[in-house]
C-alpha cells in the first residue's frame, strides 16, 4: 500500500516570478511562463541540495506552514 503523504500547493504570480528570474539574471521567455504553469510542479527535497541540513531546514518550515494554517483554519470553523 502507498504511504499517503501531505500536499502543499504553492502559486506566484507571474510578476513574481519575473522578479525571481531577474534577481537570478535569467531571463522568463513567454514560453518558460507557460511551460512552469502548464501544470503542477513536483519537487523532491532529497534533490533540492546535497547540504542534509538545508533539506531538514526546508522541510521543517514547509511542514510548519502547513500544520498552522490547518490549525488556523480549523480554529475559524
């Protein structure tokens, strides 16, 4: 059986993410817009760096995020 895993879904605009590229000094075409928002982007934190430290620095905001916005939206029922 498949363990079940948490889904966070993340969404930027695409100002935000021109201003991501510039500070990066690359540059968004119209065609990378449209091929990152074409569909969901998977990451893999395992992938995200070879530093373990970061990874478990990383994940334990994400994880955090998510279990306090749950809280806060369970609290406001």
């Amino acid at each position: 059986m498949e363990e079940k895993k948490l889904k966070l879904q993340f969404e930027f605009s695409e100002s935000e993410v021109k201003g991501v590229s510039f500070l990066l000094d690359e540059e968004l075409s119209p065609e990378d817009w449209n091929g990152i928002t074409e569909k969901p982007i998977a990451i893999k934190f395992s992938e995200l760096s070879d530093d373990e430290s970061k990874r478990k620095q990383v994940t334990i905001i994400l994880i955090t995020l998510a279990l306090r916005l749950y809280k806060e939206n369970e609290d406001n029922k």
